[in-house]
C-alpha cells in the first residue's frame, strides 16, 4: 500500500481536530466520569488529577490501602486513585478514529485498494481489560474486578501498546516512551504491508519535546495564507 499525497493543511487542521476529539476520551476522572465544562475543575482541565488522565495504561498500586482484609499502604498514584479505565476507554477512542479516518479519508483509501487494516487486525475482539491482572478475579472494596485483557484472549498490537508502561523500562521513563513507540513500528514494519512510496515500511517519527519552537513555526508555514472564507478573512483573528 503506497499512500498518495494528502494536503498539508488538511492533515494539519485534521490532527488538530484529533486531538481535541481524543481528549473527551483522556479528560475523565479515575471513574471515567468526563471533567465538568464550567466549574473550577473544567476551567483547570485536569490539573488537579497529575497527568494520570493521559495515560493510555491503567495505573493500579500493588499497594494500594484497602476496607477488605487484603494488604496494602499507600496507592503510588495521585490522590491515591485507581485509574482502572484508561486501557478500556483508550482503545475506545482508537475505535473511533479508526472509523473515521476510514470515513474521511475514503477516496485515499480507495485509491490504494481499500482498507489493509481491518480492526479486527489492529484490536483482535476488541476487549481491554479492566483494572491489573495482579489481583486476578478479586472483587476489591470498589465492587470491580480485574480480568485480563480479553476473555478470548485474541488481542492486538493497540491493546499491547496502550498497557505498557514507559516507566517500568529497566532504561528510565524516557527509554520507555521509545520501547512504547517501537511496539507500534514493528508491527507497522512487519504486519501492516503499508509502504512510502520508495517501498520502505511506514514508521512513526520520534517524537522530540525540545521541538515545539519547530511545531509551532511548522505549523505556521503549512497553514500560512489559508482560505478561511470572507466572513473570516475581513476580520483580524486572536492567535490559538
């Protein structure tokens, strides 16, 4: 599969777009409740909650306290909150940008052959697991149980890279973000069959925080001089 070129302005304002949309998946509680719009919570966005709300994983203590009889101290996590939903509602939200991408992205799509990944392909039956395996079926004081990460036990690579954890590598967390990346790339380099147009596999690109001056003049660049329509250009407009 070699994909065709993409509009640069369109894959830019369509990752933006991304991003606003995965976080009403990411911005929910340790409940999976979604962060209230207009109370001091929702005006602070999850600042009061670490950064436990954007983790792909699910963060359980395996000493956490607990009103049953079973051993524990003190949770490692903010607030001491279990945050047992994060794989579930994760690969919740990879669903959804996996159907629409296949939405709008349909004519590329198309013009390649159509869909080389098929979600069963990606996410095997489709079921995450809820809480950690280290508690087995025990049900905790919070009326959950933990399972594994399918009953069938048929996952894929998005379950696989959404429960690790970057800061259990041996190497650092930093080592560990590029170990998560490196799930993706090899399955991309050895299971996709999606290809540049040198024939090469496809391979997600380091992502380098020190770099956000050259995102942001990057951005700049693509989206410089764009038709925002004549209702929009008469009138000067507010920096994002």
């Amino acid at each position: 599969m070699i994909l065709p070129a993409i509009p640069d302005k369109k894959l830019q304002l369509y990752g933006e777009y991304l991003h606003a949309f995965e976080d009403t998946f990411a911005h929910r509680n340790a409940d999976n409740q979604a962060l209230a719009r207009f109370n001091w919570q929702g005006i602070i966005g999850h600042l009061t909650l670490g950064e436990s709300p954007d983790h792909t994983y699910n963060q359980v203590s395996d000493s956490r306290p607990r009103d049953n009889g079973m051993p524990g101290n003190a949770s490692r996590f903010y607030l001491n909150e279990e945050w047992i939903y994060n794989e579930l509602r994760t690969l919740q939200m990879e669903q959804e940008v996996y159907n629409q991408l296949q939405r709008d992205f349909a004519d590329v799509i198309a013009a390649n052959g159509g869909p080389q990944a098929s979600w069963r392909k990606l996410a095997g039956d489709g079921n995450s697991r809820i809480g950690d395996p280290v508690y087995g079926g025990i049900t905790d004081d919070k009326g959950y149980k933990s399972r594994s990460q399918s009953a069938s036990g048929l996952t894929g690579v998005l379950q696989e890279f959404n429960a690790y954890d970057p800061n259990t590598h041996a190497g650092g967390a930093e080592a560990g973000e590029k170990a998560k990346v490196a799930i993706l790339n090899k399955w991309l380099e050895l299971k996709s069959g999606i290809v540049d147009k040198n024939g090469n596999p496809i391979q997600i690109p380091e992502y380098d925080k020190r770099n956000i001056a050259k995102a942001a003049s990057e951005r700049t660049r693509i989206l410089g001089g764009i038709d925002l329509g004549p209702h929009l250009n008469s009138e000067p407009r507010a920096a994002d």
